[in-house]
C-alpha cells in the first residue's frame, strides 16, 4: 500500500522573508511545496527557491555522517570518534598556542536555523576563546552600530511599514531579487505596487537599474560608494529650507544642532560631482521625504556594505528622525516579536572597540572582530596567531574579500572542524566536517526575522520528515560537542534543553504573554495551534518606551561620525578613466553561495556574467558576451562580458558566490556551472573604518580583452 499523503505547513528558512509553504508528502517524498495562502505575513507567495527546500532534502552531495580527511579523500566517522577527535585537537591547539589560537566564523545561515541561535552558546563556553567573526561584518554591521548608538540596543533595529507608506527611498537594495532584507517583507512585488495603489510613489537610487528600479516611479543612478554625499546633501537641503519635523520624539533627541553643523559643508552641489545625482534632484528627494505624510528611507547592501557602510546607515536614521519617519506609521517603526522583544534591560545590547585585532587594529563589534582580517590574523605569526577554526553554516571563501588569501589561510590552520551539510570550497578544508540535519527535518521557529518583520506574526512549525536515522540537528551538535571540549579540559559545561522549550520559555516572558498582562497570553503552545502562523497585528509607534539608552534619550551625534565626515570631506575625486568600480548583483534563483547544487535553480541561461555598459565595452574594444580579465589590487579572474545598459558606465557588477570548480569541492550540480568568484576580486583592505565591515561594493578595478 503505497504510504498515506501528508499535508505540512512549514514557514522557509532561506532568505529573510520566511514565507509560509505548503508542503504535500508521501513517505519520504516531497509531492508539491507551494506557498502557504493562510500566512497572515506572505499570503501564499513563495519564489523560486522555496520549492528548491526539496533539492536540499534529497541532494545526494550533502553529508549525513561525520566526515574525516584523508589526505585528499574523506571517510565517513561515527560521531562519538569525531566529538573525541576535535575535542582532542582543538584542545591541544589551545593548549600550546593559548586560548585565542582557536577562533570561530558563523555564517549566514547561522540566522535562519532557530537550534544555532540558542545553542551555539554551550560551545562557546567551552572552547573560551575570545576570537569570533561571522558574515554579520560582510553584511549589516552598519546597521547594528548604529542601532546600538542612537537606540541602545543593536538589535533595535526600525524597518519601513511598507504596507502604510505613501513615499518609499530604496537606496542599495534590490528587495525584488533578495526578497527584502532588514526588512522581512514577504509578497515584496504586491506590497511595492500597494503603495503605488494608494497613490504613494517609490524611488529606487542604484548604479544599476535592477529589477525593483524597474516597477519603481523614479530610478536614479549613482556612482558606487558615493551616496553618503547625497544622504549628508538631503540633510544639508533638510536644515537649508527649514523643512525639520521631529515630532514625537523632539524632547528625546539631543544633538540635532550638531547634526546641522555637520552637515553645513555638504552641498547639493558639492553632491551633484559625486555622484552623477544632479542637485536640484537632491533637494526635491529631501522636500519629499520632508512633505510626504507616512514616508521612509531605507537603505541596504548597497549602502551598508561599501566604505562608508555606517555614515550611509546613520545618516538614513537622520532623515527618517528629522522628518518625523522614524516611529510613526508608514514611516520607519520597530517591531514587536513574540520572542526577542528589545526594552530596556534586555541583554546583548552590543560594546564597540572594547578590544581591536592585533594586526590591523580594527574594532570589535559585540565581541566579534570584522572577518576581513580574519585571514591576515591566520597567517600573521607572532603571539595570538589563529591556528585553529570552528565553522558553522558558513562559506567564507566564497563569502569573504579577497577569498584566495582566505583560502591560503585556512589550508594552513593547524586543525579546523566545520558543521556543515556541503564539502564546499571553505569545508573542503576541515580535518572533520560535522553534518546537521537539513531543514525540512526539524522544527522551526524564526527567531531573527520576526524581530525584522513588517507585520507582527508568530508562527512554529513542527519537522516535515523525521531525521535520517543516525543524524544530528545542529543544535544537538553544539551540546555534544561542547560537552566534549570540557570534559577534555575538565571543566562543566551544561548542555541546553531543546530550542522549542528556551523559545517557549521566551515567549512566556514576552510581550504578549500573560506575564505581562496581555490578552493573548501567548505561550509556544498556543502559537503551535496556528500552524499558518499567527497575525499579532500592524507595526506600533513603540519607540520612546523602548529606548535602550541609559538617560532614555537619543543622542545623534557619535565620535566615529564626525571622524568618518572629515574623511569624507577629505576624499579625493577619482580620476584614472580606465578604472571602473565594481558592484555585486542577487537574482532570485540563487542564494548567497551555497544554493548552486539545485538543478532547478541553476538551469537555463547562466547569471554568472559580468555586466558592463556599451559605452564602456567600445572604449575598451571589448566584444559582447567575450571573455575578459578583470583585475583589482588583489587578484584578477577570467569570465564572460555582457554589454547592458542596466548598469551606469564606469561600473560593473558581478554577482558573489560562484566559482565552485576550485579543487576539492563536492557539488556535483555546482561544479558544472560557470563563474567565478567576485570575493577573488575584493579587497580585504577595502573597508568601512567606522566599524571594520568590508566594502565589498565599489572595488576599483580593470577590465582587458582576452586574446585568443
Ligand atoms: N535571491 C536571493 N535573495 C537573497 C540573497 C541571495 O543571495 N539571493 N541573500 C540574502 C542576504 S544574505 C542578504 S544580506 C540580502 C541582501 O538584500 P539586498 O540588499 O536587497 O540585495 P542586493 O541585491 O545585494 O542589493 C544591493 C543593491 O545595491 C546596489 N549597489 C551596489 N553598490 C551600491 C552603491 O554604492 N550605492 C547604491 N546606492 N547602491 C549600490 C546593487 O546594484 C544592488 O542592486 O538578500 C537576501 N536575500
Ligand atoms: N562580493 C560579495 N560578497 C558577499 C556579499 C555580496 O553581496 N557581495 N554578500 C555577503 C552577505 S550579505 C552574506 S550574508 C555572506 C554570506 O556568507 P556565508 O554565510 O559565509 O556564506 P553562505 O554562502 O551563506 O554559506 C552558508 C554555508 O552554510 C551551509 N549551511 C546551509 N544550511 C545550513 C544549516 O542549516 N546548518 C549548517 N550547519 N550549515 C548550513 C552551507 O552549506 C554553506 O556552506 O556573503 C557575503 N559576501
Ligand atoms: S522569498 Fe523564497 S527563499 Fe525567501 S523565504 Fe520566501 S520562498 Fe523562501
Ligand atoms: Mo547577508
């Protein structure tokens, strides 16, 4: 009798808008993932990838048991040798080299993976050393240092309430293709037409014209790195016209004179020579912001992860502050998790510079240091060399700049375990790879992007297949290994209960919980009862409440602002015409690195390619769709041109997280596929210095002609 057809809902943990699916089973079968029309947050969207959940399941390339290297081979190692063996080595690294000698690299996925979150803590504790990086500094640092000076807490973080904005700034995202990011926005293409709908207008500023310029009311191109220009010209226009509002929160703030002072040099014109961005056009985005009821600027990638990542994010918080934006509907609002609720008194409100690496010198960011000098502290001798690696869930050879001194790094470590499902171009380095689970087989709660969302929901969703049998959650890895490293050091480290029962004990403590005398009087339990999720309502003005600053004030004005202005200021205009600056490019079908070894995904024709305008292409006798070198500081790579015009001339964008034919890897699907790898391309010591994220958008480089 063939097995009985099950129905699952299961929200998607690939990308931070978490939509609900719809999964139809049959044994051990997927039969259908489609979106989940009962999900108060995504409303039956699902894109491309979310039906990919599938190919991660069933991939053949993806590890079920411990792996050990053997010289250039692996063998399979049950998990009670491999715990001995890592904890042995990691030990006897430490041992020798000091505490510090082993550090820690989280990836992305890291976010998405509920029993990470709760449980990466055991092997912390005891590993004990100081030495952490994740993708967070290739990516929304920004965001969080910025939060953490202005709110008090860095993941006090506002997003758009998109669904009541009537004026929308996209400036460096491109949610059509990423599907919204600081911004859990599910449904993207239908919210950005609701506003269209309502008689509201958004305007996407990009050096390309990407697929959200495209639907958008007005695209304006910039030049990469520059538009902390434009954001310090529409502050200048701000103070100029007397056109301030901050309503609500005018008795919080302190400092806004300061702000005016800062600004004062930073002219519409003085923007226009910058960034293409003509003058008159400035100002007008300014009077808009400033006129328009309900209206947000919101930036992202584009803008966090360039030289002056946190300058661009905190000057974004200025004119939504100073445009009464910030905390109001349809403006920019925090939201109000079941679990991970920021008030005041909430833990891990962050520390910035409470100690700096020791070769270059950059700050940590809530006991993180920046992963762009992750490799240069491996391969640097002295005292406090990195010798050992613990990776999970993450790809930094692929992900990082400059990723072949990366790749030097790591085949020199002395031991690395990595938890992870792929043998790909950073794990093909580990003595011992330690495979989780993969999604559909285990329980899920969003944790991160909840806290992230543009409507209030809470949604727990059981496992859609039961594990292999033999296998490990990730969660269950850090308890058993930590439990693994103390006991080799003699020292107690308790492992955690299951992340279900820390979140239920959370959400018990939680804004709507009968602790706090809400009617909801939520507990996990009750969430499980709504398996599509549960709509807990719009976004909230919340914010004087929530404030995480000690005096409850906002204070506007930080000293890494007025140092990164006056290095702005001092910024020589670049002149060599045969440099061009190169930028990054997502497209729906692919996900960071790691998304490569589905068939479904990667079929059809490449998106690999670099992109280059025909002007450029003509004056570097470049031919459409040839093979070109292109070289910057660090490295140089070979691969196809196309001329488009969807990037402005004097750029060009190549999309990160190719190149899987490096030596080593097993992705069979991956392997097939073109490209390089733009992180080949990126310099490590191209930086944003306010907080040491990399700047991995606006990398000078040079294109030449391949002969054959
Ligand atoms: N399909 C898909 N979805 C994803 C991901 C993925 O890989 N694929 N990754 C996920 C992750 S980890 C993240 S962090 C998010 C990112 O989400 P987004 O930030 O929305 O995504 P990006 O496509 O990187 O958008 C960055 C935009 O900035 C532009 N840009 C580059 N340089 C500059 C500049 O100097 N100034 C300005 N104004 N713009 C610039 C680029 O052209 C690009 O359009 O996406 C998430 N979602
Ligand atoms: N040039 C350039 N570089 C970039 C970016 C860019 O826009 N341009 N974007 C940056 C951004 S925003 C990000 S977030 C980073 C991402 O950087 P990383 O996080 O380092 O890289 P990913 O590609 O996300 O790799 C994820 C890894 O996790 C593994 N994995 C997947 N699911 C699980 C799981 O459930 N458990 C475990 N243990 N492992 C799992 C995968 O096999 C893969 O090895 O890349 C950054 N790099
Ligand atoms: S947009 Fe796609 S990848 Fe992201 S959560 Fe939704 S279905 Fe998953
Ligand atoms: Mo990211």
């Amino acid at each position: 009798m063939p097995a009985e057809i099950k129905t699952h809902y299961r929200a998607c943990n690939l990308c931070e808008a978490i939509c609900g699916l719809e999964i139809k089973t049959q044994g051990d079968q997927v039969l259908s993932i489609k979106g989940d029309k009962k999900d108060p947050l995504s409303r039956g969207y699902i894109c491309p990838k979310g039906t990919a959940m599938e190919d991660i399941y069933t991939d053949p390339d993806r590890l079920k048991r411990p792996v050990k290297r053997q010289g250039d081979s692996w063998v399979e190692i049950s998990w009670e040798q491999a715990y001995a063996e890592i904890a042995d080595k990691l030990v006897s690294v430490q041992e020798q080299h000091g505490q510090n000698a082993v550090a820690f690299y989280a990836g992305n996925p890291n976010v998405h993976n509920y029993g990470s979150m709760t449980h990466a803590s055991v092997l912390r504790k005891a590993v004990q050393s100081k030495i952490h990086f994740s993708a967070t500094s290739l990516d929304q640092l920004p965001h969080h240092l910025t939060s953490y000076s202005l709110y008090g807490h860095q993941s006090l973080i506002p997003v758009p309430d998109i669904d009541h904005t009537n004026y929308m700034l996209i400036i460096g995202g491109n949610p059509l293709a990423s599907n919204g990011s600081i911004m859990t926005s599910p449904d993207i293409p239908k919210r950005l037409k609701g506003i269209q709908q309502r008689g509201g207008r958004f305007i996407v500023i990009d050096p390309r014209r990407t697929e959200t310029a495209e639907i958008a009311d007005q695209h304006l191109f910039i030049r990469p790195g520059t538009d902390a220009w434009l954001l310090m010209a529409m502050l200048n226009t701000l103070f100029a016209e007397d056109l301030i509002n901050t309503g609500h929160l005018t008795d919080l703030l302190v400092g806004t004179d300061e702000v005016r002072s800062a600004c004062a040099a930073f002219s519409p014109e003085l923007a226009e020579q910058r960034t293409g961005v003509g003058a008159e056009q400035i100002r007008q985005l300014a009077r808009d912001m400033a006129s328009t009821e309900g209206a947000v600027c919101y930036g992202r990638m584009g803008v966090s992860v360039q030289v002056y990542g946190t300058l661009c994010q905190w000057a974004i918080q200025m004119i939504n502050i100073l445009t009464n934006s910030l905390d109001v509907r349809g403006g920019m609002m925090a939201s109000s998790p079941a679990f991970g609720f920021i008030k005041p008194g909430e833990s891990g409100a962050g520390h910035f510079a409470a100690f700096h690496s020791r070769v270059s010198g950059l700050p940590e960011f809530a006991g993180e240091l920046p992963v762009t000098v992750m490799a240069e502290e491996m391969l640097t001798e002295g005292e406090g060399q990195i010798r050992g690696l613990i990776t999970t869930a993450g790809n930094p050879v692929l992900s990082a700049p400059n990723g072949n001194y990366m790749d030097q790094a790591l085949a020199g470590l002395d031991f690395m375990v990595c938890i992870d499902i792929y043998i790909n171009e950073t794990t093909q380095h580990a003595d011992i790879i330690l495979p989780p689970t993969s999604a559909l087989e285990h329980d899920h709660y969003d944790l991160a992007f909840h806290r992230l969302a543009v409507h209030n929901t809470a949604r727990f969703n059981e496992a859609v297949f039961e594990p292999a049998e033999g296998t490990r959650h990730d969660w269950e890895i850090f308890n058993e290994l930590g439990l693994a490293v103390a006991a080799r050091k003699g020292m107690e480290v308790k492992p955690l209960p299951s992340p279900d029962k820390l979140i239920d004990r959370g959400i018990q403590r939680g804004p709507y919980s009968a602790a706090a005398g809400h009617e909801l009087e939520l507990t996990l339990d009750k969430i499980k009862q709504h398996p599509h999720g549960l709509d807990i309502g719009p976004l909230q003005p919340s914010l004087p409440e929530r404030l995480c600053t000690s005096d409850g004030k906002i204070r506007l004005m930080a000293d890494y602002i007025v140092e990164d202005l006056a290095r702005l200021g001092d910024e020589k205009q670049e002149t060599d015409k045969d440099e061009l600056l190169l930028i990054g490019r997502r497209h729906i079908r692919s996900n960071n690195s790691w998304m490569h070894n589905s068939h479904r995904l990667v079929k059809g024709k490449p998106r690999w390619q670099l992109l280059m305008h025909p002007d450029d292409m003509a004056a570097h006798q470049l031919q459409d769709q040839s093979q070109v070198r292109i070289r910057s500081r660090v490295g140089e790579v070979q691969t196809q041109v196309l001329a488009s015009d969807e990037v402005m001339p004097g750029v060009v964008s190549l999309p990160h997280g190719w190149g899987h034919k490096r030596q080593g890897v097993a992705l069979n699907i991956a392997a097939e596929q073109g490209g390089v790898s733009c992180n080949d391309l990126t310099d490590d010591k191209l930086v944003d210095r306010a907080s040491g994220n990399s700047a991995l958008n606006g990398v000078p480089v040079k294109v030449f002609a391949v002969h054959a």
